[in-house]
C-alpha cells in the first residue's frame, strides 16, 4: 500500500489519544512547535517526543504504529474509553489500567497466529502506576476485551454474558496495541476512563465525571514526554 513518508524528527516518546475528546484536550495543553496531519490522525511534536489523535479502532492503530516505529519512537502510552461490565467493579468516571487484554478483533492476528490474550510492556506500566500514584490520582487495573463492532457485541446477551464474569471492561484498541507493541518490540501501555457500561445506550457522554482526572494526568504527561520518569 501507498504511505507518504513523514518528514519529521523527533524523540523515542509518544502518547496517543484514541478519543477526539481526549485529543482536543491533550492538544491544548501540550504545548508544541511543529504540527503535521496523516491519514486523518493530527500529531503535534517537537525534537524530543510526540502526541497523536484522535485513532479509533484497531486496522488505523495498526497503520499508525508501524510507522511510529519507522520514525524512531520505542516508548508509548495510550490514553481512551473504554465501557465497563455490569458484574464489575468498576463505576463510571474511573481511571482503569488494563493489565491484561483480549483479542475479540481481527489485527492481532497478523501479528500473532494463535494468540488470543496479550499484556502490556511491564517496565512502562509499572513506571505509569508509580507517577500515578505519586500525584494521588485513584486508578483501577483489571483485563478487558478487545472487539471491532462494539455495537452489534453490545446487543449480544449471550457474548455479554460470556465475558461479563472474565474481563472488567470492553473497548476498539488495546489487544491490538498490545499485540503490535509486542511485536514491533516497542514498550506499550495504556490508560482508559470508563465512559458507559456495556448493554446500555445512552445519549449522554459523562465527561463531567472525568474532568478531574484528566487535569491531572497532564503532570503526567508532560514529564513522560519530557524523559522525567
């Protein structure tokens, strides 16, 4: 396939922001020289590090990682949504770090044949637990499923019911990033607010819930971006 080539230079580091809300957010109050747009995904970034967004689902994720690892980036936190199950414990508004991850979409396997559950990078998730923890900011870790059309999974009782006792929470990217991290050697981790529960349609986004949080992870990405931790 035809990929233009990125003319740009930069650092080791990225984050990327699977949501548009998460993005514009990030793109305010990350401050940056240089901006470029690919394949509808903005970047903003600068000699030494890089953020990107919005990227939902995993074949987009897929292009885009292979090319993050064309330009040099080894190190990469995500940050997205995700919808918790009803048996969990989780609520809406939490900070939830999957831990572990299953593969109900179709990317990982052209990087993994016959795997089906993939892990974050434990060095960087580890350094993202500490920062958290030293700004005081609450999070919850569990495993979550990974699938491709949320909506037809969610009108599905009978595969809602089948993960609603094994995984805390569903969303489109992350068996995929951690797949591909794995597979292109790059470390990978990743950070979601739980926005909805699963089997229930609302009309309203509860952002309200995670205005809080998401000020406060600012400290920590800039000192991610900025080789601090």
């Amino acid at each position: 396939m035809f990929l233009p080539k990125l003319d740009l230079k930069t650092g080791s580091r990225a984050i990327i922001f699977f949501t548009m809300p998460e993005w514009n957010f990030a793109k305010t109050f990350l401050n940056f020289k240089n901006s470029y747009t690919f394949l509808n995904i903005n970047l903003k970034y600068d000699e030494k590090s890089l953020i990107a967004g919005p990227i939902i689902g995993a074949p987009l994720l897929s292009i885009f990682l292979e090319i993050l690892k064309n330009l040099g980036i080894k190190e990469i936190i995500a940050m997205g949504w995700a919808g918790k199950f009803k048996s969990s414990s989780l609520k809406i508004g939490d900070l939830f770090l999957p831990i572990k991850a299953y593969s109900l979409e179709g990317t990982s396997k052209f990087y993994f044949t016959n795997k089906k559950v993939f892990l974050p990078d434990k060095e960087i998730t580890e350094k993202l637990k500490k920062e958290l923890k030293n700004i005081e900011l609450c999070f919850k870790k569990g495993s979550i499923i990974s699938v491709d059309a949320p909506v037809r999974f969610e009108k599905n009782r009978d595969l809602i019911q089948k993960w609603d006792q094994k995984v805390e929470a569903m969303d489109m990217e992350t068996s995929a990033l951690f797949s591909i991290g794995s597979s292109l050697q790059i470390k990978i981790c990743v950070l979601h607010f739980i926005i909805d529960e699963i089997g229930k349609f609302l009309n309203l986004r509860s952002e309200k819930m995670i205005k809080e949080k998401r000020e406060k992870l600012l400290k920590i990405w800039r000192r991610f971006l900025n080789y601090e931790f």
